[in-house]
C-alpha cells in the first residue's frame, strides 16, 4: 500500500472574475521511502496541490478529489482535531520562504518545542534536549546557544535549517520540502540539497521535493513529475526522462538547461503560462507548442501509458519508437 493516494484532485480559488481553477486532476503516488520530485513553472499548481492535502489554504479554496488517503486514513474524513494530530507529526513541510514562515516574534528554540510539545508526550527537559539535538542534526553550530535566537537574528541558510529542524522534530513519515533552496546562494543550496538527502537516507522517511530546478532533480529524486498550468503532463524514473522525455514541455525544459545547449543562446519556451481567462480549449500546452496541431488546440489531450510516461499529449515523443517495438 502506498503512503500517499492523490487521485483527481482539483482546487480551484472564488475570484472577482469567477473561479479560477489551479490544480487541475492531478494525481499524486508515493511510497514509504520514495523521492518524488514535482517540477515545472511558477504557477503550475505545484505548491498548491501540497497546500490543499495539508489543509492550509485559505477558505476561498474548493477542494475537491477522488481520494486523498495518508497511510490508508482518507484525510478528507478527517476532522480538524484529527487532521492536526497528523500534520506536524507523520506529514511535515519545509515551506519556501523560512524568513516569512518563522514567527518573528518568538525564538526559534520555542517555535521548535512547540511541535514538540503539541505532539509528543515530553516534559519540559526532554523537549529542550530534542530541540538542541534537531539543531544538531542539522548543522547549526552552538546548537543550545542558538535556542534563543530569534529568526532575524539568523541568516537566509540558518533559518532554512531552523525550517527543517521544525519539520523533522517529530521524525514525519512524509516530508515536503516546498523549493528550499530559493533565494540561497549556491554554496548553501548544495548543503541544504545534501542534507535533505542524507536525513531521507537516514531515516528511511518518503520526501517530495517541489522546485523548478531541473538540476536539482538530477542530483536528488527517484521519479519525476511535470506540471503545467495545474496539470500533470508527464511522470516518469529521473534517469529515463532526461533521456527520453515524452512530453513537448518537458523536451523543451530539458533543452534550456545550460549544459544542453548546443546553440550561443539557450533555447527558451515563448509565451506564458495561461491563467483564468486565457485557458485554451485544447491541449493546456498548445499555444507554446511548436508541434500542435488544430486538433491539440480544440480537444484535451488523452493520458498516455505508462511506457510514454503517462504524458498527457496527443502526439507524444517517442511514439513511432513505441509503435517499432510492438
């Protein structure tokens, strides 16, 4: 059985214009000690598709899905006590921005200890050692004096650890690190990246990395998914997308990476994502595609099977290739 079910799940956001839909379908699998990775463009519904299984978007938010099960408990049954006891504690997430997630108000000894006092049964002594031994873990020097720091008193780096010193107190089953190197310099974003990789190691735990960063993906996950504009448009194992990718907008990704390049000026996607009021009829893609066709542009495009990487297109790449093997 697998630790996380996502089937159908839409979220669509009550608007001055009408509804306008974020996530659309999309489906989610993973297991216990999986490293899925959710790729793709700002506003491609990554973020928020892990929002609505933690419960935190705002009430103009309607959510709605075939099923949501977390260790086979269906989490839309689940009552806001309930829902509580499992967030924080087997389901956690490093949120992006840990200068605006933090509450700068209190030291980031008790925001740490209050997970652990909402959670587990510790008294006073043992929730202070858990917290000096969370900030340990990860990599923060002078760990007991660090407790009584409060977050701006810490850089960019150190309050990203601090995010996932919270996240890990209660050593989750599942943990979702919502892009945790943006804003970092590249130093810091390679020992974020390894220590996320190593506690997963360590602790057998399942991590879905959301970021748009292709090379991120190389380095860290087992599968991959695409989203675009709410969709999931391909999933494949992370060595066979980047060499056979399936989907027209995951080639064209691939193809803007640097190291790809073949040409002086990288290759680019023209266009935008489309938002409310300019969602095509057809195929989500279709007016950046370079290979539609009127039909992609007037009907949504089928899902495809398992060995075209589950690409939601009508002409996948690949497909004379697929045809030649059968």
């Amino acid at each position: 059985m697998s630790l996380l079910n996502i089937r159908n799940l839409t979220v669509e956001f009550a608007t001055a214009g009408g509804q306008f839909r974020a996530v659309d379908g999309v489906d989610i699998t993973v297991d216990q000690g999986d490293v899925l990775a959710i790729v793709g463009e700002s506003g491609s519904g990554k973020s928020v598709s892990m929002l609505a299984m933690m419960g935190l978007l705002p009430w103009t938010a309607t959510i709605t899905a075939d099923e949501m099960s977390f260790d086979g408990r269906d989490i839309r049954k689940l009552s806001a006590r309930q829902r509580r006891s499992v967030i924080g504690r087997d389901m956690a997430m490093i949120f992006q921005e840990p200068m605006s997630s933090l509450n700068p108000c209190f030291t980031v000894g008790f925001q740490i200890k209050e997970s652990l006092k909402q959670h587990l049964n510790l008294d006073r002594k043992a929730r202070h050692a858990r917290a000096v031994e969370l900030l340990d873990l990860v990599g923060i020097p002078a760990p007991e004096k660090r407790l009584s720091a409060f977050p701006h008193q810490l850089s960019g780096g150190m309050s990203q650890r601090v995010m996932i010193a919270m996240a890990l107190a209660c050593k989750p089953r599942l943990l979702i690190a919502d892009e945790p190197t943006t804003a970092l310099d590249v130093t810091i974003q390679a020992q974020i990246l390894d220590l996320l990789s190593d506690l997963q190691k360590e602790t057998g735990m399942a991590l879905i990395l959301i970021t748009h960063d292709m090379g991120v993906v190389a380095e860290t996950a087992q599968r991959v998914q695409v989203q675009y504009a709410g969709q999931k448009v391909e999933e494949q194992p992370v060595g066979t997308l980047f060499e056979t990718p399936h989907h027209p907008y995951t080639s064209a990704l691939l193809a803007a990476l640097p190291e790809r390049a073949t040409e002086r000026r990288l290759p680019t996607i023209p266009g935008v994502v489309p938002g409310q009021f300019d969602r095509p009829q057809g195929c989500l893609f279709s007016p950046r595609c370079a290979m539609a066709t009127d039909l992609c542009r007037m009907t949504p495009p089928p899902v495809q099977d398992a060995r075209m990487g589950l690409a939601r297109c009508h002409f996948p790449l690949g497909a004379d290739l697929k045809e030649t093997a059968l």
